[in-house]
C-alpha cells in the first residue's frame, strides 16, 4: 500500500477521506499488500495509527494468499520458510507446520532477518526435492531509507543457484487477485483495481479484466508508461482525485496497492 494509502509512515493526503467514502457509500474492498513480513492485523493496526479506518478482514496480504493456496495444493504440508512472522503465520493458520529439513517448500519472502545460512539451506532443499514458492516478485521493497532487496531479488539466487523457477502467487499473479475477489463475492466487470506500480497492480488489474486506476502518489510517473504495452483506464494524482463515475457504476470492489 506504500504510495497509494501512504508514503512510509506519512498518510497520503485524502487516503482517508477516500476509504470513509467507500465505507459510507458501501462499496466493499480490500487493502493488498505484496509484503509478507506484517499479519493482516498488523497492517490494519498500521492503518487506523495514520487515520485510516481498517479492519483486519480488510487487508489482504501476499503472505495469506501464499498460504492458502499451498493448503490447498498439500494440506497439512511443510514449509522451510525464508521471511518473518506474517508469512509463518500465515502459513500455521492453514496448517502449515515450519520445519527446518524434509520440507515439502521453499517459501520465500521478505525482511531484514535473511542470513546467508537460509539461502544455503533452501538451495540443499530445493536440491534434495522441494518446490520453491515466492510471494511475491517484486525486486525492490520502499523503505523511508530508500529502497532494500525484496522476494524477487531473495528468491532469484535460490533460482540461479538450482535452476529452478519460483512460482509466485503474490500481484500480478491472478492466484493472488482471484482470492481477494471471490472474498468478497463480486465479479470482474464490477472490480477496480488501484495501484502505482505498473508491473504488478496494473498488469494484474489488466489481466484479470478489472478497470485499472493507476496513482502518480508513488513511484511511477506518466512517462513511464511508453515502456508497458499495456495501459491503466484512468491516470489521477492520487486516491483523493478517483474519478467520480467510478462511485456510481454500480457495486464495485475498489481493490489497493
């Protein structure tokens, strides 16, 4: 959500007033999130500290969809996990059981607590037979610092080191995308999806049918888009300028980035 909702730790001006909105005119939707390192609570936590009002069934994390779908895939597997507690805990509340040897995945996310020694172990698992999962790709996470390594640049010396791929399920993989919208029960002609990345909102929005609103209020700016030959519906400064037709189209799942 950094660059849609807010900025770090600074709330994007009208990320606010637009979510009051979507809640008094009953609009559902959902918060998602390519980081895996916070539990949905945490996230909403985060939310409702900036004045945004949240609730934890509102967010939807990458770590979450990771989870469900590996439950699904193999229930009651195993997982030697690379990232922190959003992802381990997600991953426990579908009976996912995190081990350290035997693993039936290699799942990867993010942090700041990855040593050398994990990447070693996934690499000998990997090897020995197990499927190597991703959250996300993104190679890049935002910190009020600048930017520091993600998922995608993690997981990447595991490929290059086995040559194995990763499958994401994380944006734009529709894995991810069709979870949170069957949540709440609405279809794709309805669904808007609102981002400021080009690469996974707008690419997952573009390829699953939803009407796509890209925000310059991050790091993606208009001439930009010459590089993609792909193109989000509606360009706006930001979630305080959404364009109004969108509040009257009828029931709409406003999905965040």
């Amino acid at each position: 959500m950094d660059g849609v909702i807010y900025r770090g730790n600074q709330l994007i001006p009208g990320a606010d007033r637009f979510v009051a909105r979507l809640r008094r005119e009953g609009i559902p939707f959902r918060f998602l999130t390519n980081n895996s390192q916070r539990t949905r609570r945490d996230v909403a936590l985060k939310l409702r500290r900036l004045g945004v009002p949240a609730e934890e069934d509102d967010v939807f994390t990458c770590a979450m969809a990771t989870a469900r779908f590996l439950a699904h895939q193999k229930p009651g597997g195993t997982a030697f996990v690379i990232g922190e507690n959003g992802l381990s805990a997600a991953l426990h509340h579908n009976g996912y059981t995190i081990v350290d040897d035997d693993a039936d995945y290699v799942v990867v996310g993010e942090g700041r607590t990855l040593t050398f020694e994990m990447i070693e172990r996934g690499v000998r698992l990997v090897e020995k037979g197990a499927r190597l999962i991703a959250t996300n790709p993104d190679a890049t996470c935002p910190t009020d610092a600048g930017i520091r390594p993600g998922c995608g640049a993690i997981v990447a010396m595991i490929e290059r080191a086995t040559g194995r791929e990763a499958f994401s399920v994380g944006k734009p993989s529709g894995v991810m995308m069709r979870m949170a919208q069957n949540e709440l029960g609405v279809r794709s002609h309805e669904t808007v999806m609102v981002g400021d990345t080009l690469s996974t909102d707008i690419l997952g929005g573009v390829g699953m049918g939803y009407q796509t609103v890209l925000v310059l209020s991050g790091h993606t700016r208009v001439e930009d888009l010459h590089h993609y030959a792909y193109r989000p519906d509606w360009i706006i400064e930001s979630v305080d300028h959404m364009p109004e037709q969108l509040f009257h189209a009828g029931e709409e799942l406003l999905a965040m980035a």
